[in-house]
C-alpha cells in the first residue's frame, strides 16, 4: 500500500489529493493547522490519518516525524502554500507579508523535508513532491506579484539543489505546477478544476523516475523553464 503524506490536507488542491488518493486505497497522512475546523477533510471515507501541522514550525514538522516513527513514506506532497496578499509592487511591497510568505512557500516546504527525509528514504519508491507555480519561472514570467512568485522561484531552487544530494539515495524530486485552479487561492475564474489539476499531478507523480528528479513539470506532463 501506498503511504502518502500531504500538507494543507484541509482544503483546495491538498484536499483534493486527499480525495483522489483515498479512492486508490492509499494510506494517507493528511496535515493541516486547524483539524478541528476540517470537516470536509474529515468526511473523506479511508485509510487518512489527520494530524495538526503548521509548516512554518519547524518543531510541528518534527514532532509529525517523530509520531511517524520509523514508518517509510512512498510520496511527500509539499501543498501547502499561500499567496502573499495585495501589496506586491514596487510602490507598495510589504515587507512583513513576505517574511512570512517565504516562511510558508520556502521553509515550510523545507522543514517537512529535512523532517521526513529518512521515512522517504527508507521506501523503495520515495518521491518528495513540491506544488510549485509556474509564476515561480524567471523564464516564463510576466512579473509582477514579486512576494508570490520570489517564493515559488526559491523553492524551486532549493529542491532542485537538493534532488541532485538525494540521488544517491533513490528519491525523486519534483517541482510541479498544478494549472490554475479553481481553489480559495485560483478563484472561481480559474479554468482549471481541483479533480481536473490533481487527476494530472497524481499521473505525472506516478510515471515519475530518477531521470526526471530535480524538473519541474506542469499538471499536464510538460516540462517548465526554470
Ligand atoms: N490555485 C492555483 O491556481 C495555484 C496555482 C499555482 C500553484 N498553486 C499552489 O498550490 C498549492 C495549494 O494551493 P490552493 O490553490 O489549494 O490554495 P488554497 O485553497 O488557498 O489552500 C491553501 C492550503 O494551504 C494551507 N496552509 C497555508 N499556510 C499553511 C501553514 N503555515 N501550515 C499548514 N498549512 C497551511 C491552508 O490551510 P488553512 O486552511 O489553515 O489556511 C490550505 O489548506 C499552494 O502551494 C499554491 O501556491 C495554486
């Protein structure tokens, strides 16, 4: 059976994966800040465990570590993730919200994995994967938004300087862009739902070998500038 960790489980694409995943039988470790507010997520019929995890404590990343044990993990989704609200220009950048930004869309990412490495390690199979945004590509970029998209750009960085640490090891990393989706985050205008994006990652997640560690790949398979 596969084992499945996935951050900000509560809602929007995390929940989804929750969803899809569940229907496959998968054993399921669902993370989110507030899981007595959770009611859909706790509605999901399966093998989901629900835990209390805030990304941006690096102690709640390791205390999930430890209550795990020593049992291995197949796929850690690293989905949680926030915008970085309104005041992203040059005239108006604020700089709190973007400390705090990174702390979610950076570190956070980065505790669970430096948390969880050894339970992804020790699966035959270990896939750390990272819900990126191709806003975050210096190469595909529009500008503007600089909090949100700085966040995706670092964290594509860091994962990528990672993958090549990990190969020895056997574990795959991916960046991956989910589409823009119909979430709280998307909005309702988005052209992409969350079954039609999550349908997608879980097919480029589940063809996902060696050779591809380190890329960074939309929802559709295809392969993004950095
Ligand atoms: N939607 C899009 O169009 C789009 C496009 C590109 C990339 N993405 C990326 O996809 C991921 C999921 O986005 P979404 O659209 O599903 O957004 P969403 O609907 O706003 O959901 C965000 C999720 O992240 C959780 N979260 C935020 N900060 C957290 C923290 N410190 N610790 C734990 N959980 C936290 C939220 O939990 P709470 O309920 O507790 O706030 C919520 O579960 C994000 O990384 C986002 O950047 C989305």
């Amino acid at each position: 059976m596969t084992r499945i960790v996935i951050t900000g489980a509560n809602r929007g694409i995390g929940l989804e994966f929750v969803k899809q995943y569940a229907q496959e039988g998968a054993e399921i470790y669902a993370l989110c800040r507030s899981p007595e507010e959770a009611a859909e997520l706790k509605s999901i019929q399966g093998d989901i465990h629900i835990h209390k995890v805030d990304v941006t404590h690096e102690s709640e990343c390791q205390r999930f570590a430890d209550e795990l044990d020593e049992k291995s993990i197949d796929i850690l989704i690293n989905n949680a993730g926030v915008y970085g609200g309104d005041k992203q220009s040059l005239s108006n950048l604020d700089f709190d919200k973007f400390h705090a930004t990174l702390e979610t869309n950076l570190f956070g990412p980065l505790y669970m994995t430096t948390a969880l490495y050894k339970n992804v390690k020790d699966s035959d199979n270990g896939k750390i994967i990272t819900i990126s945004s191709k806003m975050g590509s210096i190469g595909d970029s529009s500008g503007g938004m600089a909090i949100y998209r700085t966040s995706k750009t670092a964290i594509n960085m860091a994962m990528h300087a990672l993958a090549s640490e990990a190969a020895n090891d056997n574990v795959v990393f991916l960046n991956l862009h989910p589409g823009w989706v119909q979430t709280d985050m998307g909005g309702e205008q988005a052209p992409t739902t969350p079954p039609e994006s999550v349908e997608g990652l879980r097919k480029v997640i589940a063809k996902a070998n060696m050779t591809d560690s380190g890329h960074f790949y939309d929802f559709q398979g295809n392969e993004l500038p950095w």
